[in-house]
C-alpha cells in the first residue's frame, strides 16, 4: 500500500532490485529527457515474487541504519541513514532520495537543509553528527513508536540516541523503542533528532 524507493545505495524499504511485472514507478532525474527502457531489461523467469530480499554473494555491506516510524494503526513508514566516504554532508545526486508522500497518513524523514529525505547518505562517519528527523501525520491521537530495524558496516556497534527536544528525553535506541504521543496533526520537524555520541548534546 505505498511506494518503495530505490537509489544508488539502497532501498526503502529493502526489496529486490527487480520491478515485477505490472508495478507502476517514477523516474526522477537531474535533467529532462529520454528514459529508454529496451527488452533486454526483461528477466524472464524471475517474477514469481516481487517482494524478495537477497544478499548477493561477494556484496558490500554498507554504513547503514534503518529507522522505523510505527502507529496504533498499523501504519509504517522507513527511512535508512548511510555513511559513505566518497560522498559529501550535503545533497548528492544518486544516493540522497527525496521522501515521496505514499498512500500512508504517517511519514517519517530526515532533513537536510529544506530538503525531506528517505534515504540520507552522509560522507565519512563522523559521531560528532546529529541527524535531525521529521515525522507527518494525518490522524491524530495515535500512539506512535521509533525504533530502530537494522545496523550494518561501521554502524553495527555504534551507540544510537534519539533525543526527543521537546521533553528533553536522550533515548538509547539500542536498547528499546521510544514511544510517544503527540497533540494534533500535521508535520513535526523540531522534535527528534538522532545522536551517534551523547557528548555532543
């Protein structure tokens, strides 16, 4: 019931990289033109299942962590911070994916300058960084949870904060969800931010 997004380094959430037969998608592209697709693209055979998630043999594991946003509705919503040292701490073309509103009334972001994020790749590591996130939602009341799905890479033994601003909570996520309420519907992009090292708050 919402979209998955891929780019360069990942996707949100991890599915296969293949597109199953009649699955709509967008293209977003850095300039216009053409976007060709030929039959040698086709891969005959492999569409039995669409949501399939492999590791292919001899792959990389990247500096990622996956965040979960979850309501009392059953509603979910991913996004994945990454750290790659080829990359920079500002937007880079191909690995920073802008959020797309899906068919859930709840979103879960990271911000970059103005720019909401589903995908976040920063450069080299750095505990020093704070990641500021946003949430939506169009319903109010609900019981609402942030936890963490997955670390990998570099990221694996790293401590993970969530510091919640306005109660002025520092939650380890290593060790348990964080639930919270909220007041009204809207978007909330001052609230929560993730802390790699409690020293720098």
């Amino acid at each position: 019931d919402d979209y998955v997004t891929y780019n360069r380094f990942t996707s949100v959430p991890e599915v296969g990289k293949n597109i199953g037969s009649g699955q709509g998608f967008f293209v977003r592209t850095i300039k216009s033109g053409i976007v060709s697709f030929d039959p040698s693209m086709i891969l005959r055979g492999s569409n039995d299942q669409f949501f399939k998630v492999a590791k292919e043999k001899g792959s990389i594991e990247k500096n990622s962590l996956r965040i979960n946003l979850c309501g009392s509705d059953n509603y979910f919503k991913q996004i994945v911070i990454g750290f790659d040292e080829k990359l920079t701490y500002q937007l880079d073309s191909g690995y920073d994916a802008l959020y797309l509103k899906g068919n859930q009334p709840i979103a879960l972001y990271s911000i970059l300058d103005q720019s909401k994020l589903t995908i976040q790749v920063l450069g080299s590591f750095n505990d020093q960084k704070i990641v500021k996130l946003g949430f939506d939602s169009e319903v109010e009341g609900l019981d609402m949870k942030i936890e963490l799905s997955r670390k990998e890479g570099l990221l694996r033994d790293q401590g993970l904060l969530l510091l919640d601003s306005d109660h002025g909570i520092l939650h380890d996520l290593n060790s348990s969800p964080y639930n919270f309420i909220y007041e009204g519907s809207g978007s909330f992009e001052d609230r929560f931010s993730l802390v790699f090292n409690s020293a720098v708050v």
